[in-house]
C-alpha cells in the first residue's frame, strides 16, 4: 500500500482534528497510517450514515471533519484495500456501503468514547461550579479542552521529532506548558477570569489517580493523539511513537504548573 509523507499532514489541522478526538480514540489498534487511514473512513459511513458514497473523491471531502487534508490517490489506494477485503461492498449503483455488523461495532466504539468524555465532562464541571461560581461551565470545559489540545501538539509533535530527525516543527510547537496555559487563558477568559480559570483548569489534575474516568479519559485523549500522529511518520517510527505517548502522565508539581514526567 501506497507510504504516507509527513509533509500530506499538517500540524495546523490539529485543532479540528481535537474535536472529533473520541473518533481518533475509537479507532481500532493499527500499525501503521494504512490502517488508520482505513479505519477513517470506515468512520465515515458512521458519521455521515445518510451520505452513500461512491468515490474517493467523496470519502477524502469527508474525511476533512477529523482534521485531515489526504490526497485523493491515497483514500483510493485505501478503498480499493477496504473493499477487497470485503470491509466494504458495493452495490450495482456503485454505491458503497458498511456491512451493518461492522456499522454496529464502530458506532459502539464512537458511542463508548464520547459517553466517557461526557461523564467526565459533567461531573468534573459540577464541582467547578461549586468551586468557581463566578466561571461559566462551557467556558471552563472550553479552556480545559484548548489546553488539553495545545499540549498533546506539542507533545505528540516533540515525540514524532524526537523519534524521527528528519521531522522539523516550529519552534511555536516547543512551548512550555506555562506557556501554552497562559495562551489558552488568554484565547478564552477575560482578564478579571484568568487567575481563577487557572486553578479551575488544573485542579483537573490533581490527584487525578482518585478519579479513574478522569485518568481513563486522558489515556484516551492518548490513543486518539496517537492513530492522529502515526499518520505524519513512517510505520517503524509509529510504533516507537505509541511508546513515548503511552509514557505520557500528567501530574501538578510544587508550582502548580503542569508538566510532563
């Protein structure tokens, strides 16, 4: 199957791609991009079940809502895999379609992630809000979730450099987490919000080993970060990047600033 070039894959779409990280965690454990390019636009018949796609033209249109821009002739290297080994079919109109097994195992997958996100997301913000009254519940979830964001670029993208030296980021992708705090504030509070909005956005890390769907969210955020990443690097290099990213922990030091261990 066609090799992909890291240079298809822009770390400028990662912001998007966040979004729709519980589809990346959904994916099914892959070993390379092939796989994960596979497994995305099987996503597709889930996402949009009422589209009946005929090309790859469609499915790489589609494919843009995870944040990826993946040339034509690679989603049609990928369909023509899918649908010699029968994972997807075609009907006389040329129409492709899910098998509804399949259809019914993915959308759990999806389901399963996104309900997690949602259990975190509103017992995590019941307690702010007692916390924090003067902070609005969507505008703190909105500064946790840029800064989440923020930091597993960086470090996804510092992991992939570290592993591969012909990978050159910006120098923006090697900020300090201080800092990448500090920005997300900025981009979501208003100034007079910004000193308790910190302590709210990194009081989601404290002691965050008493809270196992708090640390199991984050472990998903890491499977999500990595089928994102595995796609700007080579195979031999994707699978020493699962490793460096399944050493990620979050922890608050003494300064209450988060960092990596």
């Amino acid at each position: 199957m066609a090799q992909y070039t890291r240079e298809l894959f822009k770390p400028g779409n990662f912001s998007l791609a966040f979004e729709q990280m519980c589809n990346f965690a959904a994916i099914a454990k892959t070993r390379n991009a092939d796989e994960t390019l596979g497994q995305l636009i099987l996503q597709c018949f889930v996402v949009f079940p009422r589209e009946k796609f005929q090309n790859a033209v469609q499915l790489a249109e589609a494919i843009t809502i995870f944040g990826l821009k993946i040339p034509e002739f690679q989603v049609q290297v990928s369909l023509d895999h899918l649908i010699a080994d029968s994972r997807l079919q075609q009907t006389a109109d040329s129409i492709l379609t899910l098998p509804n097994r399949d259809r019914t195992q993915l959308k759990a997958r999806i389901d399963e992630a996104k309900a997690l996100e949602e259990r975190v997301k509103q017992t995590w913000l019941e307690n702010i809000s007692r916390r924090f009254p003067s902070l609005s519940s969507d505008q703190v979830w909105k500064g946790l979730q840029d800064y989440l964001a923020r930091t597993f670029r960086c470090h996804g993208l510092q992991a992939a450099a570290l592993l591969d030296n012909t990978l050159d980021i910006a120098p923006a992708y090697s900020e300090s987490l201080f800092s990448l705090l500090n920005e997300s504030l900025k981009e979501t509070f208003s100034p007079e919000l910004r000193a308790p909005a910190r302590d709210a956005i990194l009081s989601f890390f404290v002691d965050i080993e008493d809270h196992p769907e708090q640390e199991t969210y984050i472990e998903q955020l890491e499977d999500g970060v990595f089928n994102y990443f595995s796609l700007m690097v080579d195979p031999e290099v994707a699978v020493r990047l699962q490793k460096k990213l399944s050493q990620l922990t979050l922890f608050l030091d003494t300064m209450n600033i988060l960092t990596f261990s």
